[in-house]
C-alpha cells in the first residue's frame, strides 16, 4: 500500500465524522431535550438509589477488594513498570476480565452498575490496572462483539476474553487522532474473496504489547468507507512494533502494532462494511462510563488524604483544616465528589435501563467527572505541599506516611485525553447541540445548498420558529414544592435550560455557517448543559436519600446545597461569556504565533537542546512473519 499520509480537505473531513454520526435517536435524552430548552426532569428522577446488591457480585467485589490490598503493590508497578504476572494471573483467576461479558460466554455477566462499582474501587486504589481491565472490556473486543458481533463471532471470541485473553482497540495512527477521514490503514478483499487483506500501522493501541486480540479500524482502499475487524495478534503479518512509554501509568502495554498483508477471515468484520466508527462510537457510549465512576474513586482517595492531613498538620497553632483558605478547598472537594458520584452511578443506572439514549449523559460524565478530578487531585497536591510532590518511596524511606499524591497526579492525568480528549467531548456534545436546527434550518448556512434549495426550506423553518421560539421564554410555571429547599435549584435548571435553548439558536443566527468554527462559543454552551446536568442528578440524588430515610442524608443536603450555589455562579458566568469575551483578539494573537510574529518571546531557547539528544533503540518487538515488508509510518 502507499506509504504516504492521506490529505483531505476540511469538507471532507466533516463529511466523515457527520457520515460517522449516529443520527437517529430512538430513546429519550435528557441532555438532548436540555439543549432544545425542554427540562425533562422525569427522566433522572426518582434518582435510582438501588435496591441492594446482588450475591454473586458482592461476592466478587469484596473478593478483588481483598486481592488489590493483600497482592498488588501500587509503588511496585509504577517502579517497574510491568504488571506482574500473578497479578495478571490472579485478575484472570478471579474472572475479572469477564466482568461484563454474559455468563453463557463464560464471564460474570455484570451490569452496567455493578461494573462501575469494581472500576471506582480500581481507579481508588491502582490506576495502571484500571487502564488494562478497561481497556479489555470497555473498548476491546468484548463490547462491540456484545453489541454488533455475530452468534459465531461472540461463541468463538467472548470466552476467550472472559478467561483472560487479553484484548485492544486499534484506531489511532501517526498523523490520525480523531480525524478518520486521514486514515493510512486500508484494507481490500482478497482475489478468492475468502478474506480481506489488512494493512497499515497503529499508534497508542492500549494493552497491545499484552493482547491476543484487536479491534481494528482500516479504511477500504477503494472505496474509503471504514470498517471494524477482530484481528488475532499471532497471525502472520501483525507485529509489535514498539512498546510506548508515559509520564505516568508506566505499566501501560501500550504499543505500536504494525499490519503487513495480514488475512482476515471475512467472517471476523464486526457488523456490515463501512460501519466502523458508528461501532466505535456506540461502544464507547457505555464504554466511557468506566473513566467517570476510576475518577470518583481517585477523587475519593484524595479527599481522604486530605482530610486526613488538614487534621494533622498544625500550623500557627492550629490544624490547617481549621485555616479558611484550606478549609475551602475541602469543603469543595468532599461537595465536588458528592456531585461526581451522583453522575456516574445515574449514567451507569440510566444504561442499564436502557430506555433512555444516553450518548450525551455518557459524553457529559466522562468530560464533568475528569476535569473535577484533575482539579482535585492538583488541590490535593497543593494542600500536601512537599510530601504531595516528594514520592511515596522517598516518604516510606523517611519514615512518613507513603501517601502516593505525586504518582496520584502523574497517573490521572490522562484520562482528560483517554477514550475522547475534553476537547473532543465538547465538539461531540456540540454538534449534537445544534442537530435540531441543522434539521430545521441547517439548508440556510449549507454552501452546498442553491438559492433555490434555501428558499424552499424557509416556510417550515419560519413555522418550527414561530411556535418553538415564544415558549423558549415562557416557563412551566413548576414550583417542585416536594422538593423543599431544593425546589429552587431545580426552578434554575428549568430557567437556565430554557435560556440554553436560546442561546444556541441565538448562536446558529448571529455566526451561520461560521458556528461549527466558533469552539469556544460552543464549548462555553457545553459547559453550561454539563453544569446543569450535574445539578440535576445531584439534587435528584439527595431528595431520594432524604425520601428514604439515609442515614447520610442531612450530610448529603449540606453537600448538595454548597455544589448547587458554585454551579449556579458558574453558569451566570458562562452565560455572560458567550457574548462578552476576548475571543477574536485571542484567535488573532495565535493567529500571528502561528505566523511567527511572536518568535522574538522564543529566542533565548532556540538551540538550547541536548547535544546528544537521539531516538533509543528500538524495544525488542514480538514479530510475526510477513509476505510483505511494507509499512506504514
């Protein structure tokens, strides 16, 4: 094949992600009703606090509980950075890399919820093998073979992967994040049309150097239409071409995987030619909802190291805790970690329902979640001072408490950019944002759309307009009175989420076309759903434990209260934003950085580079023979 970068068009480009798109929505959204102004409460509440474990489940957490503390060595793996292979081994004899595969493939058969619960107890305790059980099942083989695979596909794959296969995605490449439509790995049918020749290279493909079997996204050489393929690593022509290392998470089997001329059997396609990213889209619409429920178990570790510290630490006489400046800091953390459970157990609830759509909540959940934890964990940082920079073995060796901050820090840090980028996540949840009035009006700002073609769509855009517009404004006139002084965050909500509607077609008329260009325009209007969707799960989850009686729940109301009021501050802000910035003067000065025109601020460090400074060898890399030497780079 060419070995040579594919250059498209930014046309082009859109047309592949819209094309990717999955445009029907079969089921409710509450975030999709949000952005159209319409507060469908109904559908996150009564918040769904659960009825009790099942045996077999708890059985199986408090089983992993007690091999994570007795058997894994966090400093260990971060030291060497391998799994070890009775760790490794013990997760398989537990059938932890089953959890969500049926019983009759020979997995645990877990739901959703359940699932969630043994990733927010992973992601508390060690963060590299969060990544590797992940990984497996989240976006590996399991989860698309659940959803598009055949009864032949699943019968011969899902017990393997439920006895401890290991298994990865493979979409990434060198010059390709999340632009597909610039994929270089192809694929062709074979002359005898018994299989489809596969190749091409993959970049950051997560447990590669571990797994027996991939999910592969390769491009039809003809026809450019993408598609999705299991792909077994011990056949001929797959190759590790290297093991990638990162700041932190050093255990991580990611790898470089290179495909020369590899025989797929044409039975191993996932679903029907061309289907591939709407594959990895849907999969990842569960899929994702293992990072948001590691980041509450993470935030929750660091909220006990913290409070845990300020109670100890003395200075000036009194604990740090008991000074206003840190005792803010933990108010806002332990309020911030209430507000993040309530999510990911609701979008966890919501997908084991299964009557509600839930792309958006699970987009919203990974986006809320990560950029709360990471803005916990720095403050945790910054409350440990020294002993949250030195490192847990320096600490253990001088006789402290070997409380993990800095590797903490090191190894969160890239769920921000796993499984879709914030940035990512906000473009997602954009489009979908504005789908609606693309329907209604989308032929007005289309350049592709004659005069003729614009005119005619007029009339039913003018008569969707009339009627929708006027009730944008026009409330419900909802007390929720049931809800006691809660009512009121919930009378925000609906306010704020008919002013959201607003603005997003205030946003479609003033910039047109211009819209899909204006980022942070869109990403502000994101924020602001995010916002209230976490006040809205946050609040239903505290009337719920108050109606039942908990325990915990004058606790949870005082929690509540105080998130309730920042959010409420942050969407008045983000809603004066959207008009009141300094967005063209920012995009004119990268603009000119990009030109150079700033170049004089770099001049001190230009040439201040090692002198020795040289690519390392190559890591000695798991070759399959190849009919073929060509790669692609």
């Amino acid at each position: 094949m060419a070995d040579k970068e594919v250059h498209v068009t930014e046309q082009e480009a859109m047309k592949v992600a819209e094309a990717s798109r999955q445009t029907e929505w079969q089921q409710p959204s509450f975030m999709r009703e949000m952005f159209l102004g319409n507060f469908r409460f109904d559908l996150l509440h009564p918040y769904p606090l659960g009825q009790g474990e099942r045996p077999e489940f708890t059985a199986f957490y408090n089983a992993l509980r007690s091999f994570l503390i007795e058997h894994v060595d966090p400093d260990q793996i971060d030291e060497t950075g391998e799994y070890p292979e009775d760790v490794v081994d013990g997760l398989r004899k537990l059938g932890a890399f089953g959890m969500k595969i049926p019983k009759e493939y020979g997995g645990l058969g877990f739901d959703q919820v359940e699932y969630s619960k043994a990733m927010e107890l992973l992601g508390a305790y060690e963060g590299n093998l969060t990544a590797l059980l992940s990984a497996h099942q989240s976006i590996g083989v399991p989860q698309p073979l659940k959803l598009f695979g055949t009864e032949e596909q699943k019968a011969k794959y899902l017990p393997r992967c439920a006895s401890g296969e290991i298994s990865a995605f493979a979409l990434t490449e060198q010059q390709v994040g999340s632009d597909p439509a610039r994929m270089t790995t192809t694929y062709e049918l074979s002359e005898d049309g018994e299989h489809y020749i596969l190749s091409g290279e993959k970049l950051w493909c997560t447990n590669g150097t571990l797994a027996k079997l991939l999910v592969v996204m390769a491009r039809n050489a003809r026809t450019k239409a993408i598609s999705a393929f299991v792909v077994e690593v011990d056949w001929e022509g797959v190759e590790v071409v290297r093991r990638c290392h990162f700041m932190g998470l050093r255990a991580l089997a990611n790898a470089v995987m290179r495909f020369t001329d590899v025989k797929v059997p044409r039975e191993n396609l996932i679903g029907k030619e061309g289907r591939g990213l709407k594959i990895a889209l849907t999969t990842l619409n569960d899929g994702r909802l293992s990072i948001p429920s590691s980041s509450v178990g993470a935030a929750k570790q660091a909220l006990r190291v913290c409070r845990e510290w300020a109670g100890e630490r003395v200075q000036w006489g009194k604990p740090v805790g008991k000074h206003e400046a840190i005792g803010h800091k933990l108010a806002d953390m332990a309020s911030t970690t209430f507000a993040m459970e309530s999510i990911a157990s609701l979008a966890s609830n919501l997908a084991n329902a299964k009557n509600v759509d839930i792309r958006l909540e699970a987009a919203a959940a990974k986006e809320w979640n990560t950029c709360r934890t990471w803005e916990i964990i720095d403050e945790t940082m910054q409350i440990r001072g020294g002993r949250g920079y030195e490192t847990a073995q320096s600490l253990r060796a001088r006789g402290e408490k070997p409380e993990p901050v800095e590797r903490m820090m090191r190894d969160y840090r890239i769920n921000k950019i796993f499984e879709g980028s914030s940035e990512i996540m906000h473009l997602f949840m954009a489009r979908e944002a504005v789908d609606k009035h693309l329907q209604v009006a989308g032929a007005l700002i289309d350049p592709e759309k004659s005069i003729a073609e614009k005119a005619q769509a007029l009339p039913d855009m003018a008569s969707f307009y009339a009627a929708w517009y006027p009730t944008r404004w026009l409330g419900r006139f909802e007390t929720y009175s049931e809800f006691g002084s809660l009512g009121r965050h919930l009378r925000f909500i609906e306010r704020s989420s008919r002013r959201l509607a607003r603005q997003v077609f205030h946003g479609m008329v003033v910039h047109q076309a211009k819209l899909q260009n204006k980022q942070m325009f869109l990403f502000r209007l994101v924020d602001v759903a995010n916002e209230l969707f976490a006040m809205a799960a946050t609040v239903s989850r505290t009337h719920a434990m108050i109606q039942a009686g908990d325990a915990e729940a004058k606790n949870a109301a005082e929690l509540c209260e105080l998130f309730c009021r920042q959010s409420r501050r942050k969407v008045r802000d983000l809603f004066r934003d959207l008009w009141r910035n300094d967005d063209v003067l920012k995009y004119k000065v990268a603009m000119g950085v990009l030109k150079g025109r700033q170049k004089w601020l770099e001049s001190m460090v230009e040439g201040l580079e090692p002198a020795k400074a040289t690519a390392p060898p190559p890591a000695k890399a798991r070759r399959r023979k190849a009919s073929s030497a060509v790669a692609v780079n």
